[in-house]
C-alpha cells in the first residue's frame, strides 16, 4: 500500500486507509483468516483477492437492483474504492438454514430449512464475545432509532432475496 494514504482502522479482514478525495476510502483486502473471535489466525495466500473480487462481484449485482451500497470500484485485485461511511456496530445475520450458534443455542437441528428468514442482530463488540440484541437493547443503547432498524431489516430481506436468486 502506497504511504501516501493513513490507515483509519485495521480489523479482522480488512485494512481501511484514506483516500484523494476525502468522501471516499481504499479497503483493502487481508490474506488473514479467523475463527472463534479470533482466538485462532491463520494466514490464506490469495484470500484477501478472492475476498475482494467476491465483494465487488455482490455489491455491482445489489447496485443493478437499486440496493444502496458504499461499493464504488475495485483498484486492484485486492483493493476497492468506497464512499466514507459511518460503521453500525452491528453485524446483521440472516439465516434461511440453521447452523452455528442458532442450533448451539436452540433446540433447531443443523441443516434445518427455516420457515421463513430467520434475522438475528449482534453488537460488534469482540471483548463481549458479539452478543445477541434484542430490538429494544439496540434502542435502549441509542444505536439506531426503531424507524432504521426496520429499513434495515426490510433491506437485508430484499438482499436475500436477490442474493438467494444469484447463488
């Protein structure tokens, strides 16, 4: 990466650093793998491209269907242009299977076909292990009005919907 541009923030999978114009930013993609919150790393040669070439392939097929994204264009192999934006610290989980924590925590047997999409919503929060909200911790917590919480439950329905069309 050119030393040009400051890095804004490092996480897991990602290194997102400045960019020419101040409304956009360079992400670029990391060749580190991990699991467990991160209690086990490893590194992949070539992960942080099939990374980047996957995402920029998702996000031009959610553009074509009027879905608002930061996406812009891809530098490189392992880097794309994107408009700067302010992170939710919330990871939004769509399920229309059960596995992982669902079925670690439920009753529901892996592999199970969901009724209908399952959304469970998690705080971003690696010292407090990711842990599940409710709608109103989300409120009581002032992430996110109720109104916006919706619009982004009704988006990522959508997103599965074209999504579940493509793959």
């Amino acid at each position: 990466m050119n030393n040009k541009y400051e890095l804004i923030y490092e996480g897991k999978a990602k290194k997102v650093f400045t960019y020419d114009d101040l409304d956009k930013v360079k992400i670029e993609f990391k060749d580190d793998a991990t699991a467990f919150n991160a209690l086990k790393k490893e590194k992949f040669e070539g992960k942080g491209k099939l990374n980047c070439l996957i995402s920029a392939r998702i996000f031009e097929i959610l553009i074509k269907k009027n879905i608002p994204t930061h996406f812009i264009e891809l530098e490189n192999e392992n880097t794309m242009i994107a408009k700067k934006i302010k992170v939710i610290p919330l990871e939004i989980v769509l399920r229309n299977t059960a596995y992982g924590s669902l079925c670690k925590q439920t009753t529901i047997k892996p592999g199970t076909l969901l009724s209908k999409p399952l959304i469970d919503i998690y705080l971003k929060n690696d010292e407090l292990n990711d842990p599940l909200l409710t709608k109103d911790r989300i409120e009581l917590m002032n992430i996110l009005s109720s109104d916006d919480l919706e619009f982004i439950i009704n988006l990522t329905l959508k997103i599965n919907v074209i999504l579940k069309s493509f793959f």
